[in-house]
C-alpha cells in the first residue's frame, strides 16, 4: 500500500507538474513578450531550485523523515504550478519555477530512496525500473496533452488544472502514505 502511493506521489508530480519545463518557452513568449531571455532566466531559475534541492537531500543523508518531505514536496509543487499558472510578474514566475524545480527534486530522490528502503530486495529492481518508467516517460506524455490543450486554452489554463488534479490527488494519496511512514522509513539490515 505505502509503495503504491509513493508511485501514485511519482505519477502526479511526473505528469501534471514537470511538465512546466517544457511550457517555459511558451510561457515566456506568449505570456511575458520575453523570448529568450526570458527562457534562460526561467530555466535558470529552475536550475538552481534543482541543484539546492539535491545539495540539501542528500546532505541530509538518512530515511527518516523522508515521507513528510515527500508529502510536503507534491504540496509544495502543486501550489507553486498554480501561481507559476497564474501569474503575470515576471519575477513572481521566476519564483514559481525555483520552487517547483526544488519540490520537483525532493519529492523524485524521496520516492527512490523509500521505494529502494521499503521493497523487498528480490522485486527492487522491477519497482525501480517502473519508478524510473514513470519519471521519465510521464512528463513526455504529460507535457503533450497540456501542449495540445495550451494550444485550444491558451497556456495558462492548463497548467493551473494541472496544478487543481495534482493537488486532489495528494488529497486523496497522502493519508495513506503518511499512514504507511514508519515501515515505509524503517532502516533495513544491509544484506552482504
């Protein structure tokens, strides 16, 4: 049960929130007139979130805690699409997108390592390699369905629904995640 919302925690963030990546350039095109330049600094921003979020987990370095940063980090993701969906300032966006990038790291290293802590060693490498499928493959599919709504909606619109579907499904997953914590976090025997 904990191992099948932590892969419905990959799914949301894989397909209904990284998929922002691939709107940046539409974003700062249609929405802010920036082109490029606005690109970069989006990306940037992104970049930096990504890389402060890795930095910090894997300082952090041990299982405990690991779901309450997992269920924080979807929340965290949902909320911040949502503003990054609706905002009109620059900056405000370039925010959005740092925080997003930042929740976006912490939720995916918070499922491999509970994923990787919780299962049995003889399926781990069939979870992981279906782990692995969700977050590489789903904000590919993720990305062309808002894409192909963005273009009947505008862009905005679908992001901001994106952001409305992860956050009911955090709703309806995070009880039993958090419910599941401590066999999810216990620290396992390593097998020589």
């Amino acid at each position: 049960t904990g191992i099948r919302s932590i892969m419905m925690m990959a799914t949301v963030t894989a397909l209904l929130v990284a998929p922002f990546q691939e709107m940046l350039a539409g974003v700062s095109d249609l929405v802010f007139a920036r082109g490029a330049t606005g690109l970069a600094t989006m990306a940037s921003s992104a970049g930096f979130g990504a890389m402060s979020a890795g930095l910090w987990i894997g300082w952090r370095g041990r299982t405990q805690g690991l779901v309450r940063i997992e269920l924080a980090a979807v929340l965290v993701s949902a909320a911040a699409l949502m503003v990054f969906s609706l905002s009109h300032i620059f900056w405000l966006t370039c925010a959005a997108t740092t925080i997003i990038a930042f929740s976006m790291v912490c939720a995916a290293v918070s499922g491999d390592s509970l994923v990787q802590n919780a299962v049995d060693p003889t399926m781990r490498a069939r979870v992981t390699s279906v782990e692995t499928m969700i977050n590489i493959g789903f904000p590919a599919l993720g990305a062309i369905l808002i894409g192909w709504a963005g273009t009947r909606f505008g862009i905005q619109m679908p992001l901001a629904v994106s952001a409305g579907l992860a956050f009911g499904v955090w709703l309806i997953f995070s009880r039993i995640l958090w419910a599941q914590r401590e066999s999810l976090e216990r620290p396992r025997e390593r097998v020589i």
